[in-house]
C-alpha cells in the first residue's frame, strides 16, 4: 500500500529527542542518565571533603606563635572509583539490567562499611528499580533482587553503625514494588499503542482499496461511455447534411452517455469526498479520474491468484453494496447510483456499440443459471471493456463476443478481426484497462488472458469459476 503522507514526513526535532530518550542502551536516554548520576556523584563526594579531625597544632617560627590548620582531605579513592563504576553502569540498565544491578551489588559489598557512600546507594537503588521494571519474568526479577537483599541485610548489620537490615527490605520493597508497577503500565501502553497503530494501517488500506475499486469502476464507466461519445459526434458530424435524422439520433445518443457518465463521475467523487473528511475531490478523485483512457497493450496473461473472495471492495458482491463499505445511499452523497450491470444489460450494451459503429455478433449460447452477482459484474466488465478497445483499435470490425456457462465456470471471449480497410485505429494506450480487467477476474480466483490472433485482430479470454449453489 502506498504509505499516506503523514508517514513520509521526516520527523521533527522533538520528535527525534523524544526517540533518543526512549531508546536503551548506552547509545540511548540512559547515556544522559549515567553522565547525570556520574557528574552528581562527584560533587557528592568532593563537595563534602572535611579537614582531618586532628586538633590544630601551635608552633613558634622565630619566636612568633604560629597556628597549624590540619590538611584538607577528600574522598578515599577506592569510594571514587566504586561509585563511578555503579553510575556509569546506568548507561546498560534497560538493555541488561540483571548484569548492571550485579554490578552495583558487588561494588556495594566489596567496599568497606565506613566508605559507602551515598551515590553508591543511590545507584543501587535505581538498578533494582530497574530490574523490576525491565526484567519481563516477575520471578526472575524478584529473584535477583531477593538474592540482593539477602547480601545486603548481611553485610550492613542492625547494629548502631551500620543502617539496620529493615532499611535495606524497605528500600527494596520499594524499588520493587515502583518497578513491577511502572513496567505493568508500560507493557499496557505498548499494548494500545500498538493496536491504535494496527487499527490505523487497517483503516488505510481499506481506503486504499475502496479508492482502487473506484478507480476500476471510473476506468469502466467513463473510457466506455467517452468512446461512444466520441465516435456518435464523428459520425453526426459526418451525416449532419446529408441526413440530418441520423445526425439527430447520434446526437442524442451522446447526450444519454454524457448524462450517464456525469451522474456516475459525481456520485463517485462525492464518495471519495466522504472518505477523505470533507478533503474534498481534489485529493482523493483526481488519481482515479486520471486513469479513465482506454488501452490495449500487446499480451497480457495470468493464472489463477488467491484474491479476497466473497465480499471484497472490488468484487462488487454483496456484503460491499455498489458504493462501497459505510457509504450511505440516497441523497446524502448525490444523486443515486443505477444498479451494478450484469449479464442482463448485455443486449443494451451491444447494441449501443453496434451504434458506434462496430459490428457485434452477441452469442450466449443456452443461457445462463444463476450466477452470483460479483461474477456477473466482472463478466459485463470484460465484455465492455474489450468493446471499447475494439472500438478504439479495430474500429468497423466485426467483434465476436461468446460467453459460455459450464458446470463450475464461465467463460468470456471477446476477439475481433482488427481494423476495416480504410479505417484509422488509435495510438495503443498504457495497458491500465486490461491489468484492471486482470485484477478483477483474479479476485475471483479465475484466469485471463489477452493478445493478438494468429489471423488477425485481438482476443480477450476471461474464465472465473462458478461456486456450485
């Protein structure tokens, strides 16, 4: 499916930042989390250097009393170097959680009770926070973070110096209980999101191949119709001294197709109006309409294809209607839409080609049973639009056009024998009519197949099965 134009636009600054925050890793948001806790952790520790406790000493430098202040002291360097590591381990938290919160531990446990400091803890008590809320298997988590417990309770001891082991199953208890809770609403949100996203690509392509079905519909109804037109006013034209009755009567067969072709060119814009929200005909009618010329390209050929069966936009079957899923009839969207043809309308269809100018030889043998209502659409397409190609590219011909109900299938074939001598076919089109034809009848599981005869002239041959009743 074409990707609508919203996914094409490159996404804007706040959008990428966002991106980056939410991305784990230490290419991602934690980088910025650990060069925060790192920076913060170094002004804990330097922040707070003291001068020794020694008390000051007074001495006598020539004679004069001098006052000696102790030395200032910092942090211990091993307290350095353990608290950048559990900080700068932040960096890996949400893409391996269970390794940095081992980390953080092990730091914790191995420096000495006096020289733990509080950045250390703090970076401690963000891993286990984050191997509640990133690890996916509660039981794991609360393993790991149970084990960490345990280590912890015996390395501080409830006793004055040290903070009690009730402290440690608090903070813990804490860190586990805000991760598993923050983790829940996460996986949720996804969750949705992630459903809004499929609802919305579904949306898309039912859009797309309501548009596709339209443009088909444009594509029959306006290349045969404009055909007609076309070669009814040449031939008025022609007659219009000569025999003026017959001028009159083409005349007016081009004004019915003008009508015909006017009321269904409204109806099918109103409809892509109404799915574009009051867009209007500009965005969504034009594509279709610009795809209404005739073609005829040398060969086309195709077998069986899985299509979307009973029901499909583009079958026309019921379950779709004429117009389209949630398009409402009557006057809401213009004037009514005719009935879909079908094989019934074929005599009308020939006999207003034979008008044209096209000599129609209609066979349909025995007749026809009932048959379902997308296979007789799809039929009458194939007749009409082999029709108008043999109008355009073998005008004056005689066209023969054979339908064939046997058990299981019927089968369409339309071939004429090229142009009559003296008359001028039309430069070939781009092909879209009969890949169209194509795409119809492949939605029916059935074949198609087109291309010159060894004799001379076009050939159109369309076989769709026939579900049994």
């Amino acid at each position: 499916m074409t990707p609508a134009p919203h996914a094409l636009t490159p996404p804007q600054p706040a959008g990428r930042l966002a991106a980056f925050l939410r991305r784990p890793g230490p290419l991602g948001g934690d980088a910025l989390l650990a060069l925060a806790a790192t920076l913060v952790a170094l002004v804990l520790l330097y922040g707070n250097a003291t001068q020794a406790d020694a008390p000051m000493q007074v001495g006598f430098v020539d004679g004069r009393p001098v006052a000696f202040l102790p030395e200032e002291t910092g942090p211990d360097s091993w307290t350095v170097i353990l608290a950048m590591l559990t900080t700068i381990a932040l960096a890996w938290r949400r893409s391996s959680p269970i390794l940095v919160f081992g980390v953080q531990l092990g730091a914790v446990l191995v420096v000495d009770e006096e020289n733990v400091a509080i950045p250390i803890i703090a970076a401690l008590a963000a891993g286990a926070y984050t191997v509640a809320a990133h690890v996916p298997r509660a039981r794991t988590a609360l393993a790991v973070l149970g084990a960490g417990t345990v280590a912890l309770v015996a390395k501080f001891p409830d006793d004055d110096n040290s903070p009690p082991g009730v402290t440690v199953l608090a903070v813990m208890a804490a860190m586990w209980a805000a991760g598993r809770t923050i983790g829940t609403w996460r996986t949720r949100a996804g969750a949705l999101h992630g459903r809004a996203v499929k609802a919305e690509y579904e949306r898309e392509v039912a859009v797309a191949l309501e548009r596709a079905r339209i443009a088909r519909e444009l594509h029959d109804v306006v290349s045969h119709n404009v055909s007609v037109m076309v070669i009814q006013s040449g031939a008025a034209r022609m007659v219009l001294r000569t025999d003026p009755d017959a001028a009159t009567e083409a005349l007016r067969a081009v004004e019915t197709s003008g009508r015909e072709t006017m009321a269904e060119l409204r109806y099918m814009l109103d409809v892509l109006t109404a799915q574009d929200g009051g867009g209007g005909a500009g965005e969504g009618g034009g594509a279709p309409a610009a795809e209404a010329g005739g073609s005829r390209p040398g060969t086309t050929g195709s077998g069986p294809r899985s299509g979307s069966g009973a029901g499909s936009p583009a079958s026309g079957q019921p379950g779709t209607g004429a117009t389209g899923r949630g398009v409402p009839d009557g006057d809401a969207l213009g004037p009514p839409l005719a009935p879909q043809p079908d094989l019934a309308r074929l005599p009308v269809l020939v006999d207003r080609v034979r008008t044209a100018g096209l000599d129609v030889r209609l066979d349909t043998g025995a007749g026809f049973g009932p048959l379902p209502p997308g296979v007789e659409l799809t039929a009458y397409r194939v007749v009409q639009e082999a029709l108008t190609n043999a109008l355009k590219y073998a005008p004056g011909s005689r066209t023969d056009v054979t339908l064939t109900h046997d058990p299981g299938s019927l089968r369409i074939e339309v071939a004429d024998r090229g142009p009559a001598e003296g008359r001028r076919p039309e430069p070939l089109g781009a092909g879209r009519g009969l890949l169209g034809l194509a795409e119809r009848v492949h939605l029916h599981n059935g074949t198609f197949r087109s291309g010159h005869r060894p004799t001379g002239g076009y050939r159109v041959e369309a076989t769709i099965p026939v579900p049994a009743p």
